[in-house]
C-alpha cells in the first residue's frame, strides 16, 4: 500500500499547515479543493502529496469530497524532513510580473525567507505580501521543498538595517566600486542578500551600507543586471560556492 | 563636445550592424526610428549610444529624421570593444514566456550564443528565432552589452551531439543520478550549458549523453529546477567560478 501510495502521489503535490502523522486527515483549503477536483479531475480514493515544513512529505489518499471541503489522509511518509540553507533575500520590489518571478525562482534556488525593502529609488510602493505567498507556496509545492519561504512585511532599508542580527552577514549587490565577486567572499549560512531597485541603490544609503561591519559588498560581473536577474544569480552562487548545492 | 555626449548619451542605447567609427553616419531601422521619435520622443540634435558588436561604444548625434529615416552620426567612443567569454547556452525550447525571459536573462547573464536544442520530451514544436533574436538584443541593448549573442537555428539533440566540437566542454544538467555540483567541475571556456525540457531528458538521451567525451554530467542542487530556472543558476554559476565574474 505505501509502496503503491508513492508511485501513485507523484502528480500532485499540496503545502497544508496541518500536522501529518499516519492516518491524520487533514481538510483541504477551498482553493485546493477546487483546484484538486475541478483543474486536476481528482477524485475520492485518489493519492497526492502533502507537506507542512515540519513532517516530511506524505502520500495521503482523498477519502471525502463534498460541501464540508476536502478531506485527505496521510497514508505513508515519502520523504523525511530536510531544511534548506538560512538563506534570506532582501530585495526593493519590482514590477508585478517580475515580482511573482522573483518570488517563484527564489523558492526553487532554496531561500529561506523573502523581505521586501523599501530603498530610495524604489518605484513599487505597495507589496502584496498575500499575493508574493501565494507565489512561494506554488513554487514548493512544484520544486519538491518541504518547506514554504517566509514572506515578511515590508521594511524601510535603514530600519531594517538598524535591527539586523549581526551575525548574520548581508551580502549586498553594489553596481558601483570595488566590491568582491561573490564567489570569492560566500561563507556559510546564516546569511542574507541584498539587491536593490531598478535605478540602484543611492549613493547615501550606499555609504550607510559600507558602514556597517555586517555588510560584505560583492559584484556579479561587469554587466547591469536587471534587480530579478541580480537576485536570482546572486541566489545560485551563493548555494553553489557555500550553501546546500556543495555536496550531492 | 565628446564629454559632453558621453553625459548625454546615458538614456538610449541602440544595436546597429553598420560600422562604427569618427563621424561615421548610421541609419537606423525602421523599428529603431519609430522607437526613437515616438517613444523616447528624441529630436535630430539628442544624443544616444550605439555598438555594433565589434567596434566598441559610441556615443552619438541624431543628425536627420524624416521620411528616408532617422541618422545618426557617431562622434566619440564611450567604450572600447569587449568580448564575453566563449560560452554557450544549448535549451530544450520552453513555452512563450519563459522563452523570452530566458533570452533575456541568458544575454545579461553573458552567453556568446544560444542554441535551442529539440529533445524528445520537448513540447515546444517550434522555434521564432526572431523573437529570440529582439529578445537578446533589448537585453544588450539594456544591460550594457557590446555585443549581441548569437541566436542559432533549432537542432535535433542526436545532430547536435556529432557534429559537436570536441574541445567544447558541454556541461549536461542532470537532475537523476550522482552528477558533480556545477561550481566544483567549472573550466574555463570555451565551454557550453545544455539544459533539458520541463520533463526532463529521457533515459535514451541521458545514456547518450553520458557516453561523449567532452559532457560533463552536472547537478543544480537537490530540488527540482524548471527549465529556465536551471539554466540562469547554471551561467550564473559558471561565470563566477570560471567565467567573466571572476575579476574585477
């Protein structure tokens, strides 16, 4: 039966917050039951996957489908729980296409936690912080993570500065001057990366950056990236040179 | 005067084949000229940049725009010519979208030519090389570039295997098996990337692959990338460990 539960599982896979231990049901959102029933043609008796960031992933079985939702049971685990690196990415929002982008391949290059900042030159000056989740959970649940990114609330670049864990170094993207390649300086986890808005960071906030004995400038090439592109490299770099893209 | 329009050419950035040299007169496409006027809203007197792919950057006057087109007459070199490293990016064709996004991304990210690369489980049928070709040049336009990579027509993935150089390294993104991490195996060029469909390579084509001496299986981390996410970590892994993000 487990055997026959993980074969069967692989096509579909849902995030849940629920606990997942063997024979626990857990209900189904209303957007996941619509999306299992209607989009996917699913069916009582059917299997998928489920995760919650916590238990490993779990081949259930749908056991109820009606107007009270969609019931599921988790029949066998597939896969024990593995965290990914602490690996935070500070990044001034963009546009929303190139936003739900960002949010999409920072899940699958392994982040632990997205934080919107606020820097002088950001156009964007609303997030949508519901949307940005919707985007991470999607991009786990196709990825194969077993855990969900945090999306935190937004924060103004200074504040965020002035409540930074110090041990944490903050590897922060710098167009201009003499930064480091990334390669060069990546150490390991805990660690952030900072990538700023289309028209770049100011020169001020450049210099309160510099300042600060957690900051570690570093340069992606000779090239302008696009604020997506920068992140999204920085992201692979960093995971091939020190983080969990080492050892295979 | 060429101080000045070095000032005064930051805005626009054009891709022309013509040569360029000291007042050399250059003019522009149709699309370029109705770009210009109509959505830069410049005037014959505005400055503008210009490269060719061979003779560096330069910075240049709008001298006519009238009904036989727009002229531009170059007057000072911004930037002497620089090659980016030889490497290439071999992709199984993606849907609309990421096939853009891929251009784009790909050409800020450095390749020297992108070659799309028919797989047998490669949904995509066909290929607008067109498309990918204004793709990759806005992206160089854009990104500072001063060259465009070439954009090669579609290959079948056997074709393309024996009639492949072989002093060519071909970096085989291999999702299954004991394949090294990209940043430990990084040579220098000329070297290729060569990244599967979303559902990957067959068993056929993996055993193949693996048969050639010049493919080196590699692996992108333990989660399962998409195509396109695959292949942007991917360049930008290879540029800093052995391409051009090395020194700065």
């Amino acid at each position: 039966m487990a055997d026959e539960l993980t074969e069967a599982g692989g096509r579909i896979r849902l995030y849940v917050t629920a606990d997942l231990a063997k024979d626990t049901s857990v209900t189904l959102s209303d957007g996941q039951g619509h999306y299992l029933l209607h989009v996917m043609r699913a069916e009582v008796g059917d299997c998928l996957r489920l995760f919650n960031g916590r238990d490993g992933e779990w081949a259930g079985e749908i056991m109820s489908a009606g107007k009270r939702g969609v019931t599921v049971t988790a029949r066998a685990r597939t896969a024990p729980q593995v965290e990914v690196p602490d690996l935070w990415l500070c990044f001034a929002p963009v546009k929303k296409t190139p936003s739900d982008y960002l949010a999409q391949k920072a899940t699958e290059l392994g982040v632990a936690k997205l934080q919107p900042v606020f820097t002088r030159r950001t156009i964007v000056t609303r997030v949508n912080q519901d949307r940005l989740l919707a985007n991470v959970i999607e991009a786990a649940e196709q990825s194969d993570r077993l855990s969900v990114p945090e999306v935190a609330a937004p924060v103004m670049l200074e504040k965020m500065l002035s409540e930074w864990p110090e041990e944490r170094t903050l590897y922060f993207c710098d167009e201009g001057g003499d930064a480091c390649p990334m390669a060069r300086v990546a150490i390991l986890a805990p660690v952030a990366i900072l990538t700023g808005p289309e028209g770049g960071f100011d020169p001020a906030e450049r210099a309160l950056l510099r300042k600060r004995s957690f900051v570690v400038p570093v340069t992606l090439g000779p090239r302008i990236l696009r604020a997506d592109t920068a992140a999204l490299a920085a992201l692979a770099v960093w995971q091939s040179t020190a983080g969990g893209w080492r050892q295979e």
